[in-house]
C-alpha cells in the first residue's frame, strides 16, 4: 500500500486514476471497516486514501464513489 501511495502521488496522476480504475479504493475501505489489525496498517491506509482522492484535476467522481 505504502509502495502505491508513492507512485499515486500528484506528480504522477495518470498512476492515480490507472489504480483507482482498478478498484483499490473500495477494497481499502472494506478493509478498514473491519476491525483494524494495527494502528499502522489503519494509518497508511488513511493516508492512501487521501493521495488517491486529491490532485489537480480532481478524479472522476464514480472513481471515488464508495457507496
């Protein structure tokens, strides 16, 4: 995830819609409505997701729609 987020970052924007077209933002949130395993992996998972929804231009809203 760590790995991800770095790549995602808002200087490579065409590696942040290529992740989120693949799904990694739903999956992440399921994940963390699961009891978390560590305050490490909740952490890092909040972290992505902020990278993932940010940038100029924004992304596409349906790419960023949980439910």
């Amino acid at each position: 995830m760590w790995a991800l987020a770095n790549i995602a970052s808002e200087e490579n924007l065409k590696y942040r819609d290529m992740i989120l077209n693949h799904g990694i933002l739903t999956e992440i949130v399921r994940q963390l409505c699961n009891p978390p395993k560590r305050i490490f992996y909740t952490r890092t998972a909040i972290w992505f997701i902020s990278i993932l929804i940010r940038g100029k231009p924004f992304p596409e809203y349906e790419k960023v729609k949980i439910f």
